[in-house]
C-alpha cells in the first residue's frame, strides 16, 4: 500500500498518525516496527488496597458490635433434687413455732333461696344466727373460747357460740383468725344484722385482750322472728331444705377454691360445711319464701412450708434451705379423722407416696455475684449457693471475653431441663 505524502515537506505514514481509543481521553501510539507494550497502571493494586481496608474496618466494626451490643453471658443451673418417700403424718398448726407446718383457714358464706307452697299460718319465735369469724390481735399466743362464749353487737344485744373454739396467735403483725356460729340469746327481728357488723368480747371487760379480740359477721344475721308466718307442709319443707343444701354445698365448695391464694394447696379431708337454720318469710299467692346459708371453712397450707416441713423430716442434714416440689409425684395428704378441721387447733395430717423435691435459689443474687467478675473466679462464686445448686455451667459472649459483663441483668440463668 502507498504511502499518502504531505506537502508539507515531512513525511508522515498513516502509521504514524496517533490513533485514540474507543474511550475518550485515552489513546495509544503504534510505531512502525510494531505494537510497543506499554506498562500496566496501578489502578488494580488500588483496589485491593481500598477493598483490604473496607474488611479491615467491617472486621473492627464487628468485633465492637459484638463486644457491646452482643455482649452477654449465660449460666446453666442444676438444683439439687431428691425423690423422697412421706413421712406417715405431720403436725400444723394454725400459729406454729419454728419446725412445725403453719395452716390457715378459709372461710366463705353463701345462700340459696326457694319459693314452696303455703297453707295457713303458724306461730314462731325464732332466734337470729349467722357466721362470724373473730381476731386475735393480741398476742401469739393462741386463745380457746369455750361454748356459750358471749359477744354483744353495737347495740348491746348479745349472741353467743354453741361449740368452743381457738383463735390462732398472731404471725407477725398478721391477726390470727378463726369462724364460728353464733345465736342470738333471744328471738326476735331486733337481732338481726347487715353482714360486716362488728362484735366485742364482754368477757374481756378490763382486760388487754377487750380491744384486741373481734369479731365480724361474714353475712347477714338473719332468722330472728316472732309472729305468724306462712305454714309450709312437712313434706315441702324438707324437700326444699334438702334441695337448698345440695345447690349451696356445690357453692360453697366451688367459692372456697377460689379463695385459696397462689402458692398455697388445700388439705383434703379439711372442709368443712355448716348450714344455718332454715328462715321463712311470706311470698306472693299463697308461697313461702325458704332462705338457707351454708358456711364452708377448710385449711390451706404454703406449699413451701409443706415442702420444707417434709424436708425437715425425710432428709438427712436438711438445715432450713428453701424447697418446693417438682410434681405431686404419688404424694396424699389429708387430715386425720381424729382431728378438728375447723376450729384453730392442733392438726395431725397423714400422708403417703412419693414426691420429688427441689431445691430453690435465687436467680438475681447469682446474676449480682458475677457481674463483672472473670471467669475463672466462676467456680468460687458458686460455692455460696450451695446446697441448692451442686453444678452449674457457663458460657460468655463473645468467647474472647475473659469476665462476665458489668451488667447483671446481662447475665441469662438457664435451669437444666427446662
């Protein structure tokens, strides 16, 4: 091919004219003995550099985050447990002394009410009951009323007991408390009182014990009556009587399980069911209106102070450590039918089976204990919390850490199998 020439004197291949690249601001330049290979820029080591330093700083970013906000340490428990076979009874008592079971009593009223046919009237002079439950604040030291104790209302008139019973000492500052069934000491409606009415001692006159023992009535006190009232068949009267006991011993029992609070179990065998005397008044068409109460009072027990009552008696070098049950197991426990259920006294209680026992700690004072601490103090720091827990494990986030975090509540605790 021919070379082009220029005028201009010089000669110029077109090999020699500079030829640009496809992208603008670049170009080559081809000589004529051939294409010179010209050294590689530096741009590719540039950005290895950059990308090392991104990681480099994503690396630190991370190990902070984790550090902080990842931080955390998490520690396995293992409580003692121990199966242990019942004893065959136990002794409560409503104010126990230290090794003996406490128990309280719950105590509810309920009433039903039916319409019978009437005939005639008939004359009646009947006194006024009704349920109290009467306080000990005095002293621990339990109280006996004996039968026939006396208590007089506001307005002086005066009721009395027919069955002794105890009130239970104080626990504390908490005023021991037991119920009891009163008769007003004459008939008539000027006995009857609203529920909430509030009775003294005249016993107590002169004594300490006059304004710290109380009673207050659950209910109304109802029934005092003197005149004519509708006459109710013998047969009537007992079927509805029978009717009224059946619908209010379901009610009373299914109110007294709603009264237990949490943490606490009843005993079986410990409820008892009273019924007040049946009151009449006149209805609509030739009716009798039939009122009947019912009052059922049972023994409730801690389940802790079960458990540990249990303890005290079952296992070998127990000294006082909190416990409560893992499961019922085969375990029974119920009042012995020698004992009264309801009156404050003394209980014996017979039990059998199996159950488990499981020793508590808690999970706060070990958080506390650690924090901050290092890790191989770990062991150390558990010794305090034995007997309850025998074995633990731990673990800190992120591993590097050498030492619990500085914030407790940082600090997860894990119960085994749970």
């Amino acid at each position: 091919m021919r070379d082009i020439k220029h005028g201009d004197g010089g000669e110029r291949s077109i090999r020699n004219i500079p030829v640009r690249e496809r992208r603008p601001g670049r170009f080559a330049y081809i000589p004529e003995d051939g294409p010179v290979h010209l050294p590689r820029r530096k741009r590719h080591l540039g950005r290895f550099w950059f990308w090392a330093f991104v990681v480099i700083v994503v690396a630190v970013l991370g190990g902070v985050l984790a550090s902080t906000v990842f931080a955390g340490a998490s520690v396995t428990v293992h409580p003692r447990t121990e199966l242990v076979t019942m004893p065959d009874t136990l002794q409560a008592q409503a104010n126990a002394p230290v090794g003996v079971l406490p128990y309280k009593i719950v105590t509810v009223t309920r009433s039903a009410s039916a319409s019978v046919p009437a005939q005639g009237v008939q004359k009646v002079s009947r006194p006024a009951s009704g349920v109290l439950t009467v306080t000990n604040s005095y002293s621990a030291a339990s109280q006996r009323l004996i039968s026939n104790t006396r208590f007089e209302a506001p307005d002086g008139h005066i009721y009395r007991i027919r069955d002794s019973v105890t009130v239970p000492g104080m626990q504390g500052t908490t005023p021991g408390t037991v119920t009891a069934t009163i008769y007003a000491d004459s008939p008539g409606p000027a006995y009857n009182k609203s529920a909430g009415t509030v009775f003294t001692i005249p016993g107590f006159k002169g004594d300490p014990r006059y304004t710290k023992f109380s009673a207050k009535s659950e209910g109304a006190i109802a029934g005092g009556f003197i005149g004519d009232e509708p006459a109710v068949a013998p047969a009537d009267l007992a079927a509805a009587k029978a009717t009224l006991q059946k619908q209010l011993e379901g009610d009373v029992r299914a109110a007294a399980a709603q009264e237990i609070p949490e943490g606490y179990a009843a005993i079986s065998g410990s409820l008892s069911i009273s019924f007040g005397d049946l009151t009449q008044t006149a209805g609509d068409n030739k009716t009798a209106q039939l009122t009947q109460t019912a009052t059922a009072s049972g023994v409730i027990v801690r389940v802790a102070d079960l458990a540990g009552a249990i303890a005290h008696k079952v296992v070998a070098g127990y000294k006082g450590e909190p416990v409560l049950f893992a499961e019922a197991g085969e375990m029974n426990i119920a009042v012995a039918s020698s004992s009264k259920r309801s009156d404050g006294g003394p209980l014996t209680l017979n039990l059998s089976g199996t159950a488990t026992l499981v020793w508590q700690f808690d999970p706060g004072a070990i958080q506390t204990a650690l924090a901050g601490k290092n890790k191989s103090e770990f062991e150390g720091i558990m010794v305090p919390f034995h007997p309850a827990v025998p074995k633990a494990e731990a673990s800190i986030k992120p591993f590097w850490h050498g030492k619990f975090p500085d914030d407790a509540s940082t600090i997860s605790i894990k119960v085994a199998g749970q």
